[in-house]
C-alpha cells in the first residue's frame, strides 16, 4: 500500500520466512552452515533451537533450496501435532515413496529401500521437522528408531529437528536420553542485538529497492530493536506498522512517537529486559573452521 510512496518495489517487512530476504547476521550464517555440513557429512540427527520468531523457519526453507539445488530428496513435516500413523503417511506422501496403504511396514520397506539406493550412489535423503517441540513421544520415539539405517560412510537418513527452547527441555527428559545421545549438531537461535537490528533493517529495505533509507535512523532502529526484545518477526511488525503511520502522516521518517504508537496499538511492550533474550553461549560441536 506504502510502497511506491518510499520507492519500495515490494514489501520489505513480510511476515512469511523468505530466503530471498534472508539477511545473514553471523548467527544465522552459522545455523544454516551447520545445517548443511550436517546433511554433507551424514551426521544423522541435527537440532535447532529458538524463541518464538527468531528465524527457524527461515532456515529450513533455505536448508531446502539447498537440498533443491543438490537434488538431494527430502519430506518436510511442519504439522508436528501427528500420530505415529499420520506420521508414516506424510512420510511417504513427502519422499515420494512407491506404495498404496502406507502402513508402518509398508513405508519402512520402501524408505529403507530408497535410502540405500541412495547410499549406494553415494549420496543421502533428508527428514525436516519443524515445530518439533509439539512432538509425541511416540512420534519422537519412530523418529529415532529411523535414525539408526546406516551404511560403513554414515546415517542414510538425515534428520533435521527445529523448534522453540521447549525442544531441548524435552530432549533433556530422562526418556528422551538415547535420542539426545544421537544428536551430532545442535545449534541455538537469539535474539538480535542492536546493531544486528539495525542491519536487519537496512538490509530488507535494500533487498525491497530502497539503498541507503532514511525512514529509520539509529535512534529508531535502537527502539525498535528494545521494543522486540530483538526478536525478527517483531522487528517486522514494527517496521511495517510504523511504516504505514508514517505513509498516513505523508512523512517519509518514522519517529519514537509513531513506534509507540504502533506498539501501543499491537500491546508490544518492552517485555522481560531484552538482554535476557541475547545469545547465550551456544555449542556447536562443529569446529568453526571446516
Ligand atoms: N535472518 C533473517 N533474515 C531475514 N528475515 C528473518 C531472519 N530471521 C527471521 N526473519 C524474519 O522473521 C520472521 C519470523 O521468522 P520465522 O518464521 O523463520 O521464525 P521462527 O523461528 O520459525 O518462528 P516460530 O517459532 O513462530 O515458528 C519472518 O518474517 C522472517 O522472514
Ligand atoms: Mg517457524
């Protein structure tokens, strides 16, 4: 609706997980790295972990165009609430694999099937999980038991699970001790910092036709970034809303007083002190140099 108004092709703060817009601050560099040496090297079970908003979906989806590029297959399950049987089903419905019924048995022959024909050509199949904190036991339980189809060079199947902090709790339960065991990478998302923020910011707008913007300066951008706590999906709403006053009051700067307004109206508050929300130290068992 603004857009042509601050010279913008598109919009700049959508909310969908688009890697075109990915903008890549070190730690998310780092995650999508971590994800892919993963799936190269056959490692079997990888972990990402995030708040709400942080860009875990973001990465799967550029994890994909990866696995797209490579030609290497891959199911993608983003509807975790699922029972053991809907669970095969959308296995074999994603992989492609040959059958009718998609009975447990049924999909185990054909999966172990195609994976060792992958294997055999020296390649590998991938298995995405997003929103893998809302997993059953059972489920969970299945997913394991897949991870045990190795050959002499690695897993044949490469399991990616991704969703909030709830995740690692879970995986951290005494009952969940021998998948924990199994997973090879893990890796955390945080929130921004300022000046990550601040890029953030910039970048999109760039990426949407508007080099070098004025609509937010420092001072805003730092706002904003308290306001969200550092939080991307956030730092969208903002920007967007706040975008929106300013197109309304034909102004092409967007002031503390139109954030606080859009924060006001969205009950964004400054929440828990954001510094709560900053990276901690994460563990990726990668060394940082490949
Ligand atoms: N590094 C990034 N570059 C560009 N956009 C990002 C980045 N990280 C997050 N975003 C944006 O933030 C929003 C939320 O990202 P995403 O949906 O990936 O988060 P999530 O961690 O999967 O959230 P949820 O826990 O609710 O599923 C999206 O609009 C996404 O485009
Ligand atoms: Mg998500």
């Amino acid at each position: 609706m603004y857009n042509s108004f601050f010279g913008l092709r598109e919009n700049a703060f959508n909310l969908s997980p688009d890697p075109a817009f990915l903008y890549r601050s070190p730690q998310h560099e780092e995650a999508l790295a971590n994800l892919i040496y993963g799936v190269q090297s056959r490692k079997g079970f990888i972990a990402l972990t995030g708040e709400v908003g942080t860009g875990k979906t973001t990465m799967l989806e550029c994890l994909r165009d990866f696995l797209g590029g490579q030609r290497i297959p891959f199911a993608y399950i983003f509807n975790s609430r699922i029972t053991p049987d809907q669970f095969f089903e959308m296995l074999a419905y994603d992989f492609g694999l040959p059958g009718t019924r998609f009975t447990k048995t049924e999909v185990l022959f054909a999966l172990n099937n195609m994976l060792l024909d992958r294997g055999r050509a020296g390649t590998t199949a991938v298995l995405i999980i997003d929103e893998a904190h809302n997993l059953d036991w059972d489920v969970l339980e299945e997913i394991r038991l897949l991870g045990n189809l190795e050959n002499r060079r690695g897993k044949l199947l490469q399991i990616v699970l991704s969703g909030q902090p709830e995740l690692d709790l879970k995986l951290d339960a005494p009952q969940f001790r021998q998948l924990k065991q199994r997973i090879a990478l893990r890796f955390a998302l945080h929130a921004f910092t300022a000046a990550e923020t601040e890029e953030y910011i910039n970048f999109r707008l760039a990426h949407a036709g508007l080099a070098n913007q004025k609509v937010f300066d420092e001072n805003v951008a730092g706002m904003i970034n308290q306001r969200a706590t550092g939080i991307p999906r956030l730092v969208n709403l903002i920007c967007d809303n706040s975008m929106l006053i300013a197109f309304a009051l034909n102004s092409r700067h967007v002031t503390p007083e139109m954030v606080d307004e859009v924060c006001a109206d969205l009950k964004i508050d400054a929440g828990p002190a954001f510094t709560d929300l900053r990276r901690q130290p994460v563990f990726p068992s990668r060394p940082r140099k490949a």
